[in-house]
C-alpha cells in the first residue's frame, strides 16, 4: 500500500495524486488537516529528510511565522514541535512507498521508482 501524507488543496498534492490514480495504484491518504500530522512518524521522516528540507521554509505557512519562531528552528525537537503545531509547515506529499522507502515532495522520477515496487 502507497500512503500520501499531505494536505488536499495543495497543489503538489494534487499532482502527486492524480499520477498515483492516473496508473490505477492502491493509495491511502492521510490529511493532516482532518487526521494530524502522524508524531509517531516524524523522526523517521527527519531521519530520511532532514529538518531543513522538511520544513518548507519557501512556503506561505514558514513565512508567516514571527521571527523568533523562525529562528527557533534549530533542532530536530523544535522542528517537531512547529510541525505539530503548523502541520502546513511540512513539505509535501510525504509518500511511504511499499518497499518501506519514503519520498518528500512530487516529481515523475521518484514517484516512478517507487511504482515498480507497488502493487496494482
């Protein structure tokens, strides 16, 4: 099973989604705005990703944030914090592929890769 990790409207997201569906693949979606941001998930998504490209700092939630919040990003607890409290902060989709590997964002390469593994 493919899980995507994300929100909705975003249009990432929606990309990432629709060439999920347009290859007939089994997909689960997990909204953060609906279900929250899974904390159990995070220091492996930190693992794999790493705190800067996690959190989008390019996007309209991350520019928002008062300064000082910002400048408290400095470790992998603060990050977690802010991305509890801001699930919108998180770079999406965050994709769990069946072979156990996982993907942050959309691009046609990686989401091809981690279809040769998924069953139809």
């Amino acid at each position: 099973m493919i899980t995507v990790y994300g929100i909705p409207n975003c249009d990432t997201v929606k990309k990432a989604r629709a060439w999920l569906a347009d290859r007939g693949l089994d997909v689960a979606f997990h909204d953060f705005k609906k279900q929250g941001v899974p904390a159990e998930l995070l220091p492996a998504w930190l693992a794999a990703f790493g705190r800067d490209k996690l959190v989008n700092r390019a996007g309209t939630t991350w520019r928002k944030l008062d300064e000082a919040t910002k400048a408290g990003i400095v470790d992998d607890a603060a990050a977690t914090a802010l991305m509890l409290a801001e699930p919108s902060v998180i770079k999406r989709p965050v994709v769990r592929w069946p072979d156990g590997r996982w993907t942050l964002g959309f691009s046609a390469q990686s989401f091809e890769e981690g279809a040769l593994n998924a069953p139809n």
